[in-house]
C-alpha cells in the first residue's frame, strides 16, 4: 500500500528542540543530520508518538493527537538504530514470509528465518529489522541510521534498496544520516540540527 500524503511537523518540540516545522512529501527523503545528543533520535521518538511533546505531527488530515498511539505508530515506523526482538526465531517476527528475492538482496536465504535471534551480528539485525519494517507496509518510515553498523558494500546495496521501496511505495521518510555522502545520494531535503531549530541544506 503506498501513501499519498504527506507527513507534517508543526511547532514540535522535545528536548533542546523547539518549534521545528518540516514536510516531507511522499516518496521524498528528509535527511537529519547534527551533532551526537543534538535531539535527532529524540525528534524521530516524537514523529512516532513514543515520546511527549510539543506541536503537532500531521499525516495527511491525520492529526496524531487524535489517534491511538499503537494505530498512529504502524502508520509511522520508526526503525531505532538497535531493532527489537522479542522471540527466538527469526521468522516469528514476519507477519507473513518475505519473498525470497527481498532476503536475498539484503545477503540472506530462506534459511535465516530458522536462525536463532542470539546468533544474529548487529548488522544482520539492522538488515532484517528494516525488512520486517518494511513487510509491514507502513505509510511513513522514521530511519535512525539505517546502515550505520553495515560495511561499505553492504550498505550501499541496502540503501538502494531502501530508496527504491520508499519511492516506489510514496513513503514519506526521515533519515537520521551522518554520511554527506550518503545524504547527497538519497536527500531530498537536509535538515540540520543547530542549537534549538533546524537549518536546511542543500542536500548535495
């Protein structure tokens, strides 16, 4: 299911923040960007209805105030920078099986779903934690440094993966990025945290 609206921030503020105003059309990528304890993961915890806040987040007409939060957050995933596991295995955390060409293009078989959670690396669980957000099929994705803990190679085959999902499903992103050069790849806006607000920059 794809989105055809876009995600709103009006006047939110957590933390150090305040006042912060952003949209993201659907399909676009707003990169995020700022020094570590800026209030980058703080605002996606907000954008998700995880964390008290000030102003409003807008789906569309949607106003999150004015929905449940369980409802409001498996429209507006957030992917933390460390996924959640809850059973053993892998596969109990699908709602339905990925189809073997998406395991195989983030480097797994139809196997790992029989794998142990204890056995995963810290990549392997970035990687099938993004697949499973995405086999949700959300309409707006919160990515918290989504390759950070993948090698080069890796990473670049996920992030084009992920660009193209979100293109081609019209999710409205925002991705915390440290990476210019990624930011330059993938942003269709770049904002920066500087003291209390937001400054946007070209994103090349």
């Amino acid at each position: 299911m794809g989105s055809t609206e876009p995600l709103r921030l009006a006047g939110v503020g957590i933390g150090a923040l305040s006042e912060i105003d952003l949209e993201i059309a659907p399909g676009e990528i707003g990169c995020l960007s700022g020094a570590s304890g800026s209030g980058k993961s703080r605002l996606l915890r907000a954008v998700a209805d995880l964390e008290p806040h000030d102003g409003e987040v807008w789906l569309g007409e949607q106003a999150q105030s004015q929905m449940p939060g369980h409802v409001w957050r498996r429209q507006v995933m957030l992917l933390p920078a460390e996924s959640h596991w809850w059973e053993d295995r892998v596969g109990e955390h699908f709602a339905k099986r990925p189809a073997e060409s998406e395991l195989a293009v983030l480097g797994f078989t139809p196997d790992t779903l029989e794998w142990q959670v204890s056995r995963l690396s810290t990549g392997e669980k970035q990687r099938l934690g993004l697949l499973r957000a995405v086999s949700l099929e959300p309409r707006v994705l919160l990515l918290d440094e989504p390759t950070a803990n993948l090698d080069d190679a890796t990473s670049a085959r996920v992030e084009a993966w992920l660009v193209d999902r979100i293109r081609s499903r019209g999710w409205p992103t925002l991705w915390v990025a440290h990476d210019r050069a990624q930011i330059a790849r993938v942003a269709s806006h770049h904002w920066r945290i500087a003291g209390a607000r937001l400054e946007e920059l070209e994103p090349a």
